[in-house]
C-alpha cells in the first residue's frame, strides 16, 4: 500500500526550515531556567541557543536576506537598537519556548544579559515615545515583588517574570494577568507527558523540539508525539527527528514508503543541488517511530535556501 507523500514533503520541509538555524552548543541559561518552570500540562517546547545560532554561516548568510524581505522585523531590530540601547542578537543569548495542547497559548523565556525591571521598563517607554504612541502608552511605575515585576501605566498592567537575574518570562497572549504568569513559572514539566518524553531529546543541541500533540499524517496514520534536534560540527548541518505513529508495523510501512520516495527525488531532482542535499538523507523505522536523519555541507545548504529567498 502506498501512502501520502506528504510525511516526505514534511520530513524535508522540516529538514530545510530548520537547518536554517542549527549550531552546536550546550544547555542554554533559558532552558535550564524554563525547564523548571513549565507547568506538567506543557504539550510543546522549543529551546533556541541564539548565540550560537548568531555565529553559524548559514545564519549570516540568510539573516541580512530575512531583514530585507519583512519591513516589519528589520523595523523592530531597529527600533530596539535605536530606543533601548542594545542589539537583540547580542543581548538575547538563548529562548525556550512553552505551549499548550491548542498551541496557541504559551509562555517565552529568554535569557538576556545585563536587563533589570527598570532597565526593561526604560526601553518599553522609549520604544513608545519612538513609535509615537503618546504620553497614555508611556509607563510610569515599576513594582516588582519577588519575581514578578508589573509595569504600570495609567490604563493598564503588564507582568513579567523573572528567573534568577537574567531569564525573562513572559505570556505574549495574557501580559496583563498575573495568574497567567505564574502558572507559567509554577514548574511541574518533569511529572507531565511532554516531560518523560524530554528524556529522548538531545537537549544541548543549538535548536531541539518536543511535542505530544498528534497529527494525522494521512488519511489512515496519526503522528502520536514527536521531537528532534540540530546541530553543526567540521562545516555539516545534522538534523535527526523522530516521530512516533504508536504502531510498528505502521513505522515500518511508512518509513519504507518515504525512502523510496527520497531515492527518486535523488534520480530526478528539480535541481541539481537538490541532490547534494538528500545524500544523506535517511529515514528508517525504529520500533513505533519513523526517524530522519540528515547531514549536508552547510554551505551548500545556505547557497540554496538564499537563491530560493531571494526569488520570492
């Protein structure tokens, strides 16, 4: 039986989205800070070390074309710049991110160097004289109890957390319910599904994520849980995913479909590079789990993907 090509159009969208950003590192400060804090209810996390992200070929290749294409982000990197005082990839050294089942709420921690409540405080106000928002968008009061700091205007509240002295937590759907913060930084991941399922993952890896919610991968298959990770050494991007059907002989099925598809891709690329890339491909069951693995030279992939960004 044949299956939906789509897993392969996935396992490769996945591959080439995410290399963009891979790099070798260690744990990072936001995800030792967020690990802990994440309630067990957790059904998604992505950790991000920014710093070695920063530092990677691929990423100073594509960051400048990424600028170039959204007026908004390059308008925002400047704005900060400008108003606060600092550089976003310098002082962001690492983000983890929390999300719910719906994954549409969820929390941000980000490690940033040198930031304290009034410091944060100051830059939120200039970025809204900036902005020209008005004397109403300026806040005028810092409060911080324990480790929650509210930062208050004449018509509203914004909270955010603090673990430690330089992970900042934030709620971007709820910034004014303090309740909301707080069970985002009440801890409890480790006794969850998404927690065991944590103790899989190469958590020192540059980027890795983790999610329990399933997905249907076609019309008969369903994706219980999966997770994977990046990483960069002697000049190659790596890439290994896994992703769990919760039935081997479905694993099996769809992973055999999957390579065959790939080897054709390999005969017959839409472009010579694309061929390159898939080499090292590889996609094998591995008892309930279909697992990608893939390694290409990172200049090769950078090459590619600013060819392809600079013709949207």
């Amino acid at each position: 039986m044949r299956h939906s090509p789509g897993f392969v159009a996935a396992a490769v969208a996945v591959c080439t989205l995410s290399l963009v950003s891979a790099s070798q590192a260690g744990t990072t400060k936001a995800w030792t800070a967020a690990k802990g804090a994440m309630p067990a209810d957790t059904s998604v996390t992505i950790a991000i070390d920014v710093t070695a992200i920063a530092k990677s070929a691929t990423f100073e290749k594509l960051y400048p074309i990424a600028l170039g294409k959204s007026d908004d982000v390059k308008q925002g990197v400047e704005l900060v710049r400008t108003a606060c005082k600092f550089d976003p990839l310098v002082a962001i050294k690492s983000v983890a991110i929390g999300l719910d089942a719906t994954q549409s709420d969820g929390a941000v921690y980000v490690n940033i160097v040198d930031l304290t409540p009034a410091k944060l405080a100051a830059c939120l106000k200039e970025v809204a004289k900036a902005k020209g928002a008005g004397a109403k968008a300026e806040l005028v009061t810092v409060k911080t109890e324990a480790n929650i700091t509210d930062l208050q205007s004449e018509e509203k509240h914004v909270f955010f957390g603090w673990i430690g002295t330089d992970v900042l937590v934030m709620v971007p759907k709820h910034l004014d319910d303090k309740a909301a913060l707080k069970n985002w930084m009440g801890g409890g991941l480790a006794k969850g599904t998404l927690g065991k399922l944590l103790g899989k993952v190469k958590t020192d890896a540059a980027v890795f994520v983790a999610s329990t919610v399933g997905k249907p991968i076609d019309a008969t298959h369903n994706l219980k849980q999966g997770y994977g990770w990046l990483g960069l050494a002697a000049g190659n991007l790596s890439l290994e995913a896994h992703a769990d059907l919760g039935d081997p002989a479905a694993a099996k099925s769809l992973a055999t479909d999957a390579s065959t598809q790939i080897d054709q891709m390999r005969k017959n690329p839409p472009l010579p590079s694309i061929a390159d890339l898939l080499k090292n491909v590889t996609v094998a069951p591995a008892a309930s789990e279909i697992v990608v693995k893939a390694t290409v030279v990172e200049k090769d992939f950078a090459d590619l993907v600013a060819m392809a960004m600079a013709a949207m």
